[in-house]
C-alpha cells in the first residue's frame, strides 16, 4: 500500500514539475478535441440524414414486383393489409417519372425538368407523419434560414388559392340557390389541380407557388403515357437534396391519370404500392412476413430503398474520417515518448538513489505508468471538454460573423448539425490513453533498469 502511494506521489509531482510533461498533456489533449469535433460533426450530419430519409419513408413498402405490372387498387387487399397485427396506418400511392415544363412566369418554355411524381391520398399520409408541419411551405430561395410561405402565398396541401376561391364561391352559389343569398354568379373557369413540388426543384430552375405547369409521362415511342396540367400550390422541403430537387405530390386520382392506372372499362385502377406505418413495438419482420403471406407482393422495408445509400455513403466517410483521426493519435506516441524519455534522463540520480534505498525495480516502472496514466486520462478529459465546447459555439460563431461552415447547397442544412453522442470522445479517450500506455512503456522499464551504483558515482 505504500509503495503504491509512493508510486502516485513521485508520479503526479514529476509530471507537475516538469514543463515537458505539459508537452504531453498538450498533444493527448488536442488528439482528443479534434477528433471530438470532426467526428461529432460527422456522426450528426449521420443521424439528422438518417431522420429525414426515415421521416420520408415509412417503416414497410408494399410493391408489385415489377414484371406483374401494377397493383389494383381495391377495397378488400386495403382492409387486408390494414387488418395485419402490427399495421398502424396504410396509404395508398403512385410512383412515376415525368417531365415538367412551366407554362408561365417568364420560363422558357423549352424547358424541361425531371420530376418524380408521388401521387398520394393526402389525409393518409398525413396520418402516417409524413407531411409534417415541418416540411411544408419553405420558401425556394437558397438561405435555408428563409421564413416559409405566408398563407395567402401557399395553398392548403394540394389546394390552391384558386380553387379555395372557386369552393368559396361556389358555396356562395349553393346558398344563392335556396333563395337566402345573392344572386347566382356569372360562369368561370374551373381552377387547374394543385400540386406540391420540392424546395430545390422550385428554387434551381425559379419556379413559385401560382405557376401553371404541364407534366408529361412519355411513353418510349414518341407518345405520351398520361399529360396533365396543374397549379403549383405549395413547397415542400425532406431535407434530402436528390428528393426535393426532383420531388412533385399529386392527388392521387390525378396520379393515376397521369400514369395510365386510372379505371377504363372493365380495368379498374391501379397503384404502385401502399406504406405501411407499424405500430410501436411491433418487429419489421414479422410483420413484412406476414404482408408477403396475405398479399403475394413484395414488400421491403425503409433502409432497402434507395435514399439508404445515402446514409451508407455518410457512414463510409465516417469511418475513413475516424481511421484518419486514430492514426493522428498514433503520432502522439513519439510526443509522448520523447517526454517520458527526458523525464527519465533527467529523473536518474534520483531513480538511483530510490532503488539504492531498497525501491523495487517494479515501483519505479509503476511510477512512471501511472504518471502516464494520469497524463492520458486528464488530457482525454480536457480534450473531451474542449471538442464539446467547440461543437457548442460552432453554429452561433456561423451565425455572429456570418459565414456558413458548410455550403447548403451540398450539404443542405442551415447549421451543421451535431452529435453529442458520449461513445466518440469515449472512444478517442480510450484509444488515446492505450496509445499513451505504450509510448510510456519502453521509458518506465528503463528507468527500472538503472543500475543505482553508477547513477550514485555519477552523482558524487
């Protein structure tokens, strides 16, 4: 016992005393902070990607495989899969490629812009929390910090002002028609459909709520699949670059027109799929093994689709980004190394005169692992609280001067967002302490191995 506090005495005093061992409390700590701030970064740009192509997708997909053709929309396969155990919500959609061209506002109208269309009943998939507050009505304008749409600026969901107006007016006609209003109204044109598109798509090629636009399906032969004209009547913004610069929601009727899916003669209407929202606590699995069972259609769930490479890629970069950081702390042992290598130099009549006393050979290498420890340990937490403490000034430091860290446009966030997960500093604290350990290693067993008579001749 008091070897062991003789031990963490001459350890804790020779690093105090010594300026080079503030050296080495220096470089474990910035090998700690820095890695803390990239990788905090990094990870939280991870989760907020991870949230939003989770909040754009929903927990089960059901599609027909691709060489059946659609799905039919039809009553019982919905009561089917809404009856499932597990089953929360179900909506029902239509995917397809189109072309959209802008038929107002000063376009030119040669262009033509890719869309993805996402026909959907709107009620449902605000239900599934899908269509969030949260993501409706950004303004399309590149400063992601914008207010959004005012009200008489947007329509509500795929109802624009115009056909707000056109309902108002014609209640006012119901109304008039029963003798207790005014007289009925002159005749006028019916309002084009609304249609919501996604921030980037608006804001890339200047296109705003109110303008009319044409949005075609060709057909591969020089045809046309569908054609439709709407209104656009709002924006909306995932947060997921290649969806909203390609995103368009339509009602889902005039999906299905679009698509050729809609009901002609005998052929009733078709769909691409339905979402699934499980109930909480029920496990994917089971459930998509049963949807398969009941409905004889594929069914995937939110990470097999394709904006999960997306957060693949991020947590490749991730991983490459940490690997880079440890081998930064591995440049740390020569720092730590060429320290404890001079404290033992200068240590050595001293050292000497310990083992010449009767010290064991094993207190003195003790000494100088448990000052190396503390050096480690100490510095990890200073760089733990530092790294934290840069991440918490990161975004109000961006805001103060001005300057954006990171370009919206690629990486299409207004701050950088942050992870405070405590498992990245405890994993460079960990790495940073084994590393110091081992560059304390060689110095403590020579300094166990000095001979106490020549150190005493030395020194007489």
């Amino acid at each position: 016992m008091l070897r062991a506090m003789l031990a963490w005495h001459l350890g804790l005093r020779y690093l105090r005393r010594r300026r080079t061992a503030w050296l080495a409390l220096a470089a474990i700590t910035l090998t700690v902070a820095v890695p803390v701030v990239v990788l905090g970064v990094m990870q939280g740009f991870i989760d907020i990607t991870r949230l939003q192509v989770r909040a754009n997708e929903s927990d089960l997909t059901i599609e027909a495989p691709w060489q059946s053709g659609p799905l039919v929309q039809d009553a019982e396969d919905l009561a089917t899969v809404t009856g499932t155990t597990g089953v929360a919500n179900v909506a029902p959609f239509v995917a397809t490629y189109a072309i959209l061209t802008p038929r107002e506002g000063g376009a030119d109208l040669r262009l033509n812009l890719p869309c993805m269309v996402d026909a959907i009943d709107w009620q449902r998939d605000e239900a599934m929390g899908r269509l969030t507050p949260a993501v409706l009505h950004p303004r399309p304008v590149i400063n992601l910090h914008a207010a959004p749409l005012a009200p008489d600026e947007r329509g509500s969901g795929m109802l624009t002002p115009a056909w707000r107006d056109h309902l108002a007016l014609t209640g006012m006609e119901l109304v008039g028609g029963l003798g207790i209003g005014p007289l009925p109204l002159p005749p006028r044109l019916r309002p084009h459909p609304g249609m919501v598109i996604g921030r980037e798509l608006a804001y890339s090629k200047g296109l705003r709520p109110g303008w009319t636009v044409r949005l075609t399906v060709p057909n591969g032969s020089g045809g046309t699949t569908g054609q439709i004209t709407a209104q656009i009547s709002d924006t909306i913004g995932t947060g997921i670059y290649s969806v909203d610069s390609m995103a368009g929601l339509l009602p889902l009727p005039l999906g299905q027109r679009l698509a050729d899916l809609h009901a002609r003669g005998a052929r009733p209407a078709g769909l691409s799929g339905y979402r699934v929202q499980l109930t909480p606590g029920a496990d994917p699995e089971t459930v998509r093994r049963q949807l398969i069972e009941r409905t004889g259609q594929q069914v995937v769930t939110w990470m097999e689709r394709g904006s999960s490479n997306l957060i693949k890629s991020f947590e490749i970069q991730r991983n490459i980004m940490g690997l880079v950081m440890v081998l930064i702390q591995g440049i740390a042992v020569f720092i730590v190394y060429a320290v404890f290598s001079t404290l033992v130099a200068e240590k050595r009549h001293d050292i000497g005169v310990l083992l010449g006393l009767g010290a064991r050979r094993s207190d003195i290498s003790n000494t100088f692992l448990l000052a190396g420890i503390v050096a480690c340990v100490a510095g990890g937490a200073l760089g733990w609280m530092i790294g934290w403490g840069c991440l918490l000034v990161l975004n109000p430091l961006s805001n103060l001067f001005g300057i954006p860290l990171f370009p919206q446009d690629v990486l299409y966030t207004p701050d950088a967002p942050i992870s405070w997960n405590p498992l990245i500093p405890l994993f460079f604290v960990g790495v940073m302490t084994l590393v110091g350990l081992l560059a304390v290693l060689l110095p403590a067993i020579r300094a166990s191995r000095i001979d106490p008579i020549a150190t005493l001749r030395e020194g007489g």
